[in-house]
C-alpha cells in the first residue's frame, strides 16, 4: 500500500471551494503566480504547498480522461454541491489506498449493517491493526493515528456522509437520479471488469447490490447508459 497523510490535510480544509478555485488557477497558469496561493484562503506558502500536493495527489490525479473529463465537468457546473463532494470522495478513495482501506473496513460494514455511524475508536483500532503489516505506519506516532482518525471522519463530513457536531452519525442518505447516473459513469470509467457487479468500487454506490441493480435496469437511465443483465451479471 502506498500510505502517505493526506487524509490529515484534506480533512482540515474549512472550505472546498479551495478545490475549485485551484483547479480554474492551474486552467489558466500561464496568468497567475506559480504557486496559485492567491486563489486560496490559505495564508502561508508552506502550509499552502501542503494543500496544494494534498489535491494534486488525491482529488486531481485521474486514472483516465474519462474519469478527468467526468470531474472537471462535474465541478465546473456544479462547483460545491452534494454530487461534487460525492465526486471527490469517490476520486480520493480511488487515489488513496488508506482512505479506501478505511472506508472497507470501518465506514461501509457499519454503514450497510444499518448502524448509526462510526467512532474514532474504531479508525484508530483499524489504523493500529495495519501498522502491524505496513512499514510505513511503523513509523507514525499514537498523536499522528489520533490525528487521522479525526480527520477522516471529519473528511467524512465535509462530503456529506456524516453529521453532527461532536458525536457525527451517517446522514440519511438517498441518492438521487442525478448522483446515481454520475455514480455509474465514474463506476465504467475506474472499473476494468465487464460485470460491474463484481467490482470491488461498487459498494460507493451507497445503497445495496439488489437496488443498484433495480435502478440500473430501469428505462428512466436508458439514455445514458445500457447494460444486459443475466441474472448474476451486469455487463455495459
């Protein structure tokens, strides 16, 4: 696993909109300073250089074109919305193993198990859990995990998957046409088997195998996308 601490970066920015404006800064470079630090609300080069590495390596690096073109666009018409935070947090989890090492081993089995939400406790079990295998964390302090741990439900929340103030629990979640559809064309573009029912991304989906599949054959998506489906297989 390649583990690094974006995680703690990302979870502390007070406002996404720092993603937009970098991303309309490095479009059009060649008339800003080198270092975008005049689009953002962050004050110091330094701590700048670190949110600017934190987005560049897990919410702007993209398997293909098609995930790319699927972001900008998405970001650019809706700037800061629910499906554009949606949107990220797919692209992160993609980019960073330990985050979708987290989000398969604490978010999505308390998640689907109907419970209300998730504990640092837990994240910071998890983390410990997997420094007994990875180098990496053999080196990270208890502060470092804690830090983490924090920061990851607190990421969590900025995308709209928690909520609270100091106790967050998982928001009430319905994912609406628009989210679904967007959620199927990252699935296609990520996702290298031909039975999407398989891959291993599907449960970001946020709902259960057997809904997705109903929504999926439904004739209110044909004209986005087709799909056969042969009981146990879901082919584009």
């Amino acid at each position: 696993m390649n583990i690094n601490t974006d995680i703690n970066v990302l979870g502390s920015i007070t406002d996404y909109q720092l993603v937009i404006n970098y991303i309309k800064a490095a479009e059009n470079k060649n008339n800003i300073d080198p270092g975008f630090q005049s689009y953002s609300n962050v004050k110091t080069t330094k701590s700048f250089a670190r949110y600017e590495a934190a987005i560049n390596s897990a919410l702007l690096k993209y398997k293909s074109t098609a995930v790319e073109d699927l972001i900008k666009s998405v970001l650019k018409n809706e700037e800061i919305s629910s499906i554009s935070m949606h949107l990220l947090f797919w692209n992160m989890s993609y980019n960073n193993d330990l985050m979708h090492y987290l989000n398969c081993k604490v978010l999505f089995p308390a998640f689907y198990s109907g419970r209300i939400g998730i504990k640092k406790d837990e994240v910071v079990a998890c983390i410990k859990e997997l420094r007994t295998k990875e180098s990496v964390l053999k080196k990270w302090t208890e502060s470092t995990i804690d830090v983490t741990a924090t920061k990851y439900i607190s990421f969590l929340a900025k995308v709209g998957l928690m909520k609270g103030k100091r106790d967050k629990i998982f928001s009430h979640h319905y994912v609406d046409d628009k989210l679904f559809v967007i959620f199927v064309y990252w699935l296609l573009a990520i996702e290298t088997k031909p039975n999407v029912l398989k891959s291993q991304w599907l449960q970001y989906s946020l709902m259960e195998k057997n809904t997705f599949i109903e929504r999926m054959v439904q004739n209110t998506f044909r004209k986005y996308f087709s799909f056969q489906y042969a009981g146990d297989g879901l082919d584009d």
